[in-house]
C-alpha cells in the first residue's frame, strides 16, 4: 500500500514537472537580438523557407535604426541592398520619397513594424539570453539550444547571434575581443591609444572637431592637485599605439525639436551633480564656445542630436565594463548615462556659466511629445557603439578598410569612415585635459566585408553567425559598424545559415558561391563600382 502510494505520489510529482519543463521547438535558424540586423536576418530566413524565429531582447524591434539613430551614416546609397534598403525606401514612401535615410524615429518604427507583420515572422519579444550555467547547450562544436531567463527554450541547426553585445556568443564559448588592440599586432596605425595632444595647442582650429581647442584644468579644485580629477578624467599618460580594455564612448541619441507645440523643455534630472558637469562649464570658460552637439536636421522640424566636440553627450569613460557586465550592471550604467545626458542638456540650456548664445540655442529645443512616448521622449535604447568582437575565422582591419588588402569572400560594402569616439580623458603633460581614442579617416571607397569574418574558427562552433559583433579590429569596427551595414550582413548571415541547415554543413563549410548568387538576387552588392552618386 505504501509503495503503491509512493508510485503514485511520484507519478503526479513527474507529470508536474513535466508540465513545467520548457519544451523545445526545433528551427532551422535561431536569431538571437536586439537589432535591427536581427529583424532583417530573420526576415531573410522566413523570406527564404527557412523555419525560423526572432528572439528579440527589448520590447520594441529595430534596435538604434528605432531608437534615434536617425540620421543614417551612408556615405553611397548604392553600396546599400537587400532589406535595408526596403527600410530605407519605406520610410521614404511615407515622406512622398523614393529613399530617405534621415527620418523620425516613429517612422522608422512602423516601417519595421511593418514589413515584420506583413511576413508573418514568429518573434518573441523582451527574451533574454540565460548568461548562467546551462543557458546554452552544445554538443561538441554545435549549440543545440538556449535558454532565456523565462525558462523558455530555442533550439536551432543553426544560430544568428545578432546582439550589439555578442551574448550568445560569448556564452557559446568562441573567441573574441574587447577593448583595443596594439597596433603592432595586425600592421594598423589607427588602433590602440590615440591622444589629441600630438600638436601645440595654439594650433587646433575649429576643424579639430572632437579635441580641446582650449586648455581646461583638470583637478576638482583648479591647480590644486591634491583635491583629486574630475569625474572620469585619468592620471595615466596613454602611449600612442597601445592595446587596452576600453571602449569608445556611449550616449543616447536624441530627437528633438523647436516646435513649440511639440517641445518638452529640456529638465533638470533628479540626482544632478553640477561636478558631473565641470569639464563642460569650464571648457566654455576656457573660450571654446562651440555648440557642443553634431546637429542633423530631419523631417517635421524635427532634429538628430549627437555628441561632437570636447565634452558633449558622449559619457566618456562610464562604460568599459559595459560589454562583459551582468544585466543589473548593464541597467545602472545606462542609468547612468541617461542621468549623465539629461544634467549635460539641462546645464546648457540653463546654467548661468554657460554663454548666453549656447543658452539661448540649446534651450530653443527639447525632446519630441510625439517621440518614444513610453519614455517622455527620450530614447529607450543606449547607444553601444562597440563591445565584444568576434575573433573569427577572419579578422578585418584598417587595411581591408583602406583598401590596402582585399577582404576574401564579400558579404556586404562598407564605406563609413573609421570612426572612434573619445575613450577616456587623461592629464598632459602640460597640466590639462585632452581625449584619448578620437580616431576619423575616410577609407577611399566602399569595400567588402568578408564572410569569413562572421563566423568562429571551425574548432570552436559550427553553427554560429555574428553579423553584429563581427570578427574586425577596433579600428575596422568603427568604419563597419553602421545600421545598414548591419542590417545587410544580417541579411547575408541568414542565407549561409538557411544553406547549412538545409544541407547539413558547418557554417565555415558552406559554399560561397551559393551564398553570392542569393546576395545576387537580393540585390545586395559586394563589389563597388563607381556610379554617379543620387544623394
């Protein structure tokens, strides 16, 4: 009797927890993000039979393309194809355009929205990835599955890791990079520690967009070193050329506008800090009195707000910990930076050490009623510029960029400058502040961006694509790291991933030219051909 009520006890205890377990649905293609190469990748594999669904991390799709990154950085239109450039024109439709690549964030949202619930695409949304042991599954060098932290479980022959942070990746165990490398070790000049004090003072112009034009004291009480740096400035003299761990900068872009009808001034944030906002003030005293913000005009009188010159919005410095951090972290330094970005707006336009023309300019806008709603106006995304990167079975460099070598087996054209923001502040010799990791130079035409730089060495996955967190240097990475590049390797990362499913292969075995008569018909180029520009 005992035994028989023990079965039966056990019984109910199985067959509840079997009702508890997350069962598996298996696809062929698994995309994993938060961008919008995530959309397009997924789009991709729907588009081409493949069974397929999106596991989006955020409550929204598109990623920055959505979130304010509102002035794309095209430098060609022709180098861009596939569903990008269906974004791209559908945002144009709504403006009486064939193409347009400035535009209101809502626009972009619905342009995205729509193409996702025309196709019908299986998307989960606001999934994260469980970072904790047992949150992917492999057997021997293919993931069979993750989990989120649901409870949920996707499993796939093959995975798309399309994060802006490379999750996935990482917690799948292949290779990659954080921070800058030295740059003896891949023959690069534009990598490492970059510092802006290479020339006197005296002879910056107002062409030396992201440098100090005047000296700014350093210490929290001026010439007084011993009351310490202000906040985030750092004592260390940066050797030019030199690896670290850091990371350009982050901010949030901004939609704002001058229409007062539309306009929510600009507040002062709880928990504001004028300390915070030293450098800023001081600067303007030094007699730098630039407008301190690359403005970019919009439809709808509405304008693209991000950070230019010695102390804008980037928040240099707050965020090297940002790529490796658990989500708790991640969320107090996006805090942080929004609580940095808003004092930075509200100083000013407000504060009465700053000139009054700076003043009168900076508070004739504010942010968009009629924007990010949920959020007063303000972005819901961080911009992260840069995280882990891939170290793949090919990493592209500054002489793929310059094109001083030819990337093998192009996916997609790139042709942005190699762009880093400022990665930190130091103390010159001279006693003042400067930048460190300020870096701008025009590559002389778009160029390829090789498939082999999407994928893991063999050894270590075979069923893993990264078209976001890519295989590239530090400083190849500030040139391909633009929306729509991104959204045409997702695209390319999707027609490799539905190959090898389909026939079984490892990612690193599938045939390139298969691939290259898929990028064909979509219409994405890889090689460039000069044309005469439609911009």
């Amino acid at each position: 009797m005992l035994r028989a009520l023990l079965a039966g006890l056990t019984a109910l205890f199985l067959a509840g927890c079997a009702t508890e377990a997350p069962v598996a649905k298996t696809y062929d293609i698994v995309v994993y993000g938060d961008s919008a190469a995530a959309v397009v990748a997924a789009l991709q594999a729907k588009r081409q039979g493949s069974s397929v669904a999106l596991v989006n991390t955020t409550k929204f799709l598109g990623g920055m393309t959505c979130s304010g990154l509102s002035a794309s950085d095209i430098f060609h239109r022709e180098a861009v194809g596939g569903v990008a450039r269906e974004i791209y024109g559908r945002i144009g439709r709504h403006y009486g355009k064939t193409y347009v690549d400035y535009f209101e964030p809502h626009v972009a949202q619905a342009a995205v929205d729509g193409l996702v619930k025309e196709s019908g695409l299986e998307v989960r949304m606001d999934e994260q990835l469980d970072r904790g042991p047992g949150g992917v599954t492999k057997q021997g060098d293919r993931i069979t599955s993750f989990r989120t932290l649901s409870g949920k479980v996707f499993a796939a022959k093959v995975f798309i890791d399309a994060s802006y942070v490379g999750d996935l990746m990482a917690a799948a165990g292949v290779s990659y990079s954080v921070g800058r490398e030295p740059n003896r070790l891949h023959g690069e000049t534009l990598n490492g520690a970059q510092r802006g004090d290479d020339k006197p003072r005296k002879h910056y112009t107002q062409r030396d967009k992201d440098h100090f034009i005047k000296d700014v004291d350093p210490y929290v009480r001026p010439g007084d070193k011993t009351s310490g740096l202000l906040p985030f400035v750092f004592a260390e003299d940066p050797r030019i050329g030199e690896g670290d761990h850091r990371i350009q900068a982050f901010n949030y872009r901004l939609c704002v506008t001058t229409d007062p009808a539309n306009r929510i001034p600009f507040a002062k944030p709880a928990g504001y800090r004028e300390l915070d906002h030293e450098m800023l003030l001081r600067n303007f005293e030094a007699g730098d009195l630039r407008f301190p913000s690359l403005l970019h005009k919009l439809p709808n009188g509405k304008t693209d707000w991000n950070s230019m010159h010695a102390v804008g919005t980037d928040y240099v410095g707050a965020n090297w910990d940002y790529p490796e951090a658990s989500y708790a972290r991640r969320r107090e330094i996006e805090a942080a930076h929004e609580l940095y970005i808003r004092g930075h707006l509200w100083t000013l336009a407000n504060h009465p050490r700053v000139p009054e023309a700076i003043r009168k300019q900076a508070s004739a806008y504010g942010l968009c009623r009629d924007e990010f709603r949920e959020h007063g106006g303000f972005s819901p995304m961080i911009y992260i510029r840069e995280a882990r990167r891939l170290s793949g079975e090919y990493v592209m460099t500054e002489l793929d960029c310059k094109g001083r070598r030819t990337p093998p087996e192009p996916v997609a054209l790139a042709s942005f400058g190699l762009d880093s923001h400022a990665v930190r502040y130091f103390v010159t010799a001279r006693g003042t502040i400067e930048r460190d990791g300020v870096i701008w130079n025009v590559p002389p035409r778009p160029y390829g961006v090789s498939y082999r730089s999407l994928i893991p060495k063999a050894a270590e996955c075979a069923n893993l694509l990264v078209p976001v967190c890519l295989s590239a240097t530090h400083a190849a990475h500030g040139s391909i790291r633009m929306e729509p590049v991104f959204m045409q390797l997702g695209q390319a990362a999707a027609m490799a991933a539905g190959i090898a499913a389909r026939d079984g292969l490892s990612v690193q075995s599938v045939p390139y030219a298969q691939v290259r008569e898929l990028l064909k018909a979509a219409n994405l180029p890889v090689e460039w051909t000069p044309v005469k520009s439609s911009k």
